[in-house]
C-alpha cells in the first residue's frame, strides 16, 4: 500500500532482520523423533494463537510446522509503515505469492493474492485491521447448524485474544476514536489501537459521511453490523507503535514453554491417515509427513491425539486434498488414493472485491507519498526509529460499513432481487447454496441494515506510476462486503509444492457486478461533497470523464483486486449442505483431523478476518481442551 522504500530505509531494515535469534528453531529430523499429542500445520494467525493456547496444559505436547521463517525483530514487518510492494509483498520471503486463474470478468486479468509466509502468515503482512463483523453476522453462522459459534458464544474469543488502548483525546476529537471498555479485551496477546497519525485529508471524511446517515462516535465493536463511519482498530502497539502480531503477541512470550515446539521452513506434504476405519467408520490422524525446505529431505512426525489444518483458506483445503480428503474424482485424476470422498473441499471459497479510486490533493497536505522522496523518507524514518513517532506510525484512519440502501433506491433493490431469483434458481443449486442464499438475499430488502458496502480512504496513490512525482494523492476504495457468486480452490498436480489454483469465479452472478459498481460510484460521489470536495485537484483514476455505467464498468473490470480475504473452502456446515468440517471443526469422515482457520466460515464477513481468525484459534482451543478435560485449567 506504500511506494518502494530508498535505499537508506532498505538497509536499515535489511540490517535489523539480519542476525535472527535460531535458539527457537527445531531441526527437521529433531522434530520427526518426538512424542507429540498435538501437530498443528501452519504457524498463522489462528496457528499460533491455537498452539500456545494448548501448549498451556503442561501435559500437552505441542508441535508446529511453519513455511517460512521467523522474521523476528525484522522492521519491514514491525513498522506500520513498513510493509510495501517492492519489499514485502512480492517477496517470496514473506509472501507466498498466489494469483488466479485469468478471470473472464476482470478482462481476463490473473489477480494476485498476498499471503503472508512466515510465523504469524497474514497478520504478519496485512494492514492491521482488527474488526469484528456484526453481531447478526456470527448469529447467521450458528444458523447455518453450527450451534457454539453465535455472536455471543463467539464474543469471548475476541476478547480473549485482544489487549485494547484507549484513544487520545486527539484522535477522539479529529477522527471519532471512540472505546468502550466493557466489550474489549485488556488481558489478552494482540495489543490494539487506532493509528496516532493521520492525514488532514482525512476528516473531511467524516463530516461528508455524516451527511448521509452514518454513526460516529461510537465504539462499534458491540455487534453494530452497518452504516456507522469510525476509524478501525488496528493491531498495533501503542507504546512502541509497532505491528503486534500472531509471532510477537502469541509465539514470543510462550516461545521458552518446554511442550511447545516449532519447526520453520518446512512444509507439510500431506496428513497421515490409518489404514482402517474405527468403530465409528472414521479414519484417524496419525501424524504428519512434511518436507525441510532447507535440505529438501522428507520427514514424518506422530501425533498421539490430533492432527490440526491451519494453512488458511488457499492452503488448508490444499493439504487435504493432497492427503486423499476431498472429490474423489479429482483426486483420481492425479493419481492420489481417496481416503475421504469429501465433495466440497475447495469448494464454496470467497473473498471481498476491491476497487481504488485515485484523486489528487494539494501537495502541502501530507500523504504516504512522501516516501517516494528520498530525504523526507529518511527523515521520517528517523524519528520512528528514534520517537516511534510521526508519519511512519500510521495506518488506515477512516473506513465505515454501510447497508445497500445507503447506496441505492428501493426500486433498484427489488429489480435486483427478482432478476437474481431467477438467474440463481435457473442453475438448480445445492441445498447447501440455497442455505446460504435465502441468508443473503435478505441484504437485498429495502428495509435490511446488515453491511453490505464498506468503503475505506487512505492518503496515498493506488497507482505505481504516480509515484516519485512529489505530488499528494487520496485514494477511496469501494469494497462489497458478500458476493454471491462462489469461487474454488483445487490442486492441479500431486506434486505438494506446486501452487493450486485459484478461481475466484468473479461475477459469475450479475448481482455482484452492479453492487459493485454503485458501490465504487458511491464511492466517487462521497468525493464530489463539500468539505471534501474543496481539496480535490482532480480525478486520476478513473478520469473525470468516466460518465456512464458502461465506462465504470470497464474501470472496474480492468483495475479490481480483492484486500485478500479468502475464506470459506472447509466450510463448517452440515455435511449434506456442502460441510467439510463440524461445529468442532472435525473434519468429516475422521475422528481427530481438524481445521482451524477461516477457511471454515461457510459465509464470508462483512469486515477483515484477522480478528475473527484470532477467534477461531482461540475456540478451537477450548474445543480441545474441553474434549481432553482440561477445560477447567483455563
């Protein structure tokens, strides 16, 4: 989200990661030799948080496989305004750098997807936002069969994981901070706050959001779902202004517990499964067989209890499908035994699409662009490195969710809904979509107030060749909160280190296309108010000239992205609806394999899934726990 960094910053930050403390490294064959009762694959968000939680029952033996490394102390991750294209994202020390099969709908385009590959995964290379979505959300989740996973049973886990800070008076009186201590958290690993430094672009936001019906001043973490503008929270430090993390929030402080441990640059190449089946007719986990990315050399470590998937929600429906759990027909093709023929691997996958707008403003207003010069980049720097101060603090400061009639009228809405009946029940879905429809399609009643439309500003160019011109932009990114259209996520060979593929299946439904669309010209009429307005120098992208639906539509197809949320391909439904793993989140068809990340949300959120991914770890945990009787040891 930030330009390149000079050269001076690059070797700072490249000296500050040098020199990794290894003392918490395991080495692959060490690894393969011990007892564990727990092997956890994937040391991400919900990872990590899942295994030191466990890891606190002292008869519990807990180990973690990673891909990549422990960026330890590396300020490219801790500095809010660290993270960049050049440095990080693209990086395949950071970033496992995924992209799409070509979309049709996006002008054939092939879109890339950032996740993070390190200790920690994503939220170690995201933008920091953690949100919870709205209490009808989650509520809509235990709906779906999933008893234990409501807004208020699921509550506690965010909780648990946060450690909030109130704002300051000046981020109260510029940008409507607002906190309310009775539903954060205070004890838990993942310090939290709002950014201390933002652009005076920025509250012009807030006085035009306003004007349309929006909240303010409220901490809207309470299960509010929509048509409230606030600045997020954002997992960052505030005593050191620093990234707070799955790594240095969970893994650090625990890092010396002797049942804990943690294998790095080492990837899981399938799940072990028993020969037979139990009394139950399920198949147990046995272990893990994984590959030391170093040595190229293939190990297989034990698992007394459980096997837990925590790759996420491109790379947990990889692993099983190369373990021989998912469509039989697939995996027949490429030559893999089935284990389990569990249709609906990889299936059902989501993201949330994202279209930028870029318009200029005077350059005596400050911006992210100030990094493209090399002296004020170093200045800037500097005071972080000294103050943990300034510009270099910052993060995103203005975002707001609003229902789709805070976008379009109710007459739109109703065409819509009877033109999408049809288009839907024409294509005779699966009970499992019917499911998840008739819980959608009610965001399109006129009267609904569920989030639908999330919009975000940022003081910064979204395009690479406006950097380095010493000029200030803005940019307003249009975000729909649920498409309705399905996407998948399947392996294309059965050799474990090729990459799946992808298809976001991007409006395969014509709904998305038009929520998209008013939703990106929301977007540009929020521009064109007063006081905004008087700070706009001109439309970059898309041109002023950008006029009817069509052109829109063209800029859209050409320019969109996603914020990289993909979510959803384990869902957690009844096995007849589509379902991969129970409310426990035990895979079907086993009796001790789980999945513990986002990828077993059968519905994409309205908001970014750090928080919730947090969430999960944290329950999946206390399933664990209370399914081993030491619950109580809590």
């Amino acid at each position: 989200m930030r330009p390149p960094q000079t050269f001076f910053r690059s070797l700072v930050l490249i000296l500050a990661s040098v020199g990794v403390a290894t003392a918490i490294e395991v080495d692959a064959a060490t690894f393969a030799k011990q007892k564990f009762d727990f092997i956890i694959c994937g040391g991400g968000t919900a990872g990590t948080a899942l295994a030191v939680r466990l890891s606190e029952i002292s008869s519990f033996k807990v180990g973690v496989i990673e891909a990549g490394k422990y960026h330890k102390d590396d300020l490219k991750i801790l500095t809010p305004q660290g993270i960049d294209f050049a440095d990080v994202w693209g990086n395949p020390e950071y970033d496992w750098i995924f992209d799409t099969l070509p979309q049709k709908n996006l002008a054939g385009r092939s879109i890339n997807i950032v996740r993070g590959k390190g200790l920690g995964g994503s939220s170690m290379v995201n933008l920091m936002g953690f949100l919870r979505a709205g209490k009808v959300e989650y509520d809509q989740i235990g709906q779906l069969g999933n008893p234990g996973w409501s807004w208020d049973e699921i509550t506690p886990y965010f909780v648990k994981a946060e450690n909030a800070s109130m704002p300051t008076k000046d981020e109260i009186k510029d940008i409507h901070a607002a906190y309310n201590p009775k539903i954060r958290g205070h004890k838990g690993p993942v310090r939290t706050s709002v950014t201390s430094w933002f652009s005076e672009a920025i509250p012009p936001f807030f006085d035009v959001l306003a004007k349309f019906g929006l909240q303010t001043n409220r901490d809207f973490n309470d299960g509010t779902d929509a048509n409230y503008v606030w600045p997020p929270v954002l997992a960052i430090d505030p005593t050191t202004e620093s990234r707070s993390y799955a790594a240095n929030a969970y893994y650090e402080p625990n890092s010396q517990r002797k049942n804990l441990m943690l294998l790095l640059q080492s990837q899981v190449l399938k799940v072990e499964l028993s020969d037979k089946k139990d009394h139950n007719g399920n198949l147990r986990a046995t272990g893990v067989t994984y590959q030391d990315m170093t040595t190229n050399k293939v190990y297989t470590a034990s698992a007394a209890k459980e096997v837990i998937v925590s790759g996420g929600g491109i790379q947990s429906p990889q692993m099983l499908e190369l373990s021989g759990i998912g469509n039989q027909t697939l995996l027949q093709s490429l030559g893999i035994k089935t284990r389990i023929n569990l249709p609906d691997v990889g299936e059902n996958y989501q993201d949330h699409l994202i279209s930028f707008q870029t318009l200029e403003v005077p350059n005596t207003i400050e911006t992210w662009d100030i990094f493209d010069d090399p002296k004020k980049n170093a200045t800037a720097f500097d005071e972080y490195l000294q103050n943990h101060t300034g510009i270099d603090t910052a993060g995103v400061s203005v975002i707001t969710y609003m229902s789709l009639n805070k976008v379009v009228d109710a007459a739109t809405l109703n065409k819509w809904t009877a033109e999408l009946d049809k288009e839907f029940f024409a294509r005779n879905p699966s009970p499992g979509r019917r499911l998840q429809y008739a819980i959608q399609r009610k965001r399109l009643d006129p009267h609904s107030n569920e989030a639908s439309v999330e919009l975000y500003a940022a003081p910064l160019s979204a395009l690479p060749e406006l950097r380095g011109k010493n000029h200030s932009y803005i940019q307003v990114a249009a975000i729909p909160s649920h498409q309705f259209s399905r996407g998948s996520i399947h392996i294309n060979s059965s050799n474990p280190l090729n990459k799946p593929a992808i298809d976001l299946n991007t409006f395969d439904l014509n709904i998305d296309r038009e929520i998209m669309l008013v939703s990106t010209r929301f977007g540009h009429n929020v521009t064109e108010q007063m006081p905004l307005k008087k700070i706009i120098l001109d439309d970059v992208s898309p041109p002023k000239s950008t006029d009817t639906d069509a052109e829109w539509n063209k800029f859209i197809a050409e320019t969109a992205s996603t914020p990289f949320h993909p979510c959803c391909t384990n869902s957690m439904l009844p096995k007849e609806f589509g379902g991969v793993v129970s409310p426990r989140l035990v895979v079907y068809g086993t009796s001790n394999l789980r999945v513990a990340d986002v990828s077993i949300l059968p519905m994409i959120l309205g908001t970014h899934l750090m928080a919730t991914a947090y969430a999960i770890g944290e329950r999946a945990a206390d399933f664990i726990k209370e399914d081993y009787g030491k619950l109580h040891l809590n």
